[in-house]
C-alpha cells in the first residue's frame, strides 16, 4: 500500500477491505458490532461494502465509528 493510501482518513464511501487492512480497523468494527465480519455472503462482496451503507442498513453510529478509525491517523499528524 502506498504512503499516501496509508494516511487517507477513513469516510462513509471507504470499503469494509480497505478498513479491515488498517491497524485498528478489525478491532473498531467488532466494538461497534459491524455484523458484516461473520456475514458468509459480505465474504463474496467485502471489498465493495461501504461503510457509510452498512452503518445505514444496521442502524450504526458512522461518526463514532469513524472518529475512531480516524483516531490513529489524526495522531500520527
């Protein structure tokens, strides 16, 4: 992954993939219960899940889920 990849912040169009392949994102998306981890058909389609649809469908939080994720970016600033 590039540098520049590795430092965009995380939004409501980032993909449940590209979340699960950041330091925290496996972590933060259990703690939030983001059923789509165990989901045998979100396996089929995970790297086009957006979070922001997901959060919707399942009635999440998407801002605290993000100001999470987002958490250990605005850190390393």
């Amino acid at each position: 992954m590039k540098s520049k990849e590795k430092n965009k912040r995380f939004d409501e169009n980032s993909t449940i993939k590209e979340i699960l392949e950041s330091k925290k994102g496996f972590e933060v998306l259990i703690k939030y219960n983001v059923p789509c981890l165990g989901c045998p058909m979100a396996s089929l389609e995970i790297s086009r899940l957006k979070l922001g649809e997901v959060a919707r469908v399942y009635g999440l939080d998407l801002k605290k889920i993000l100001k999470e994720l987002n958490s250990e970016k605005d850190e390393k600033r």
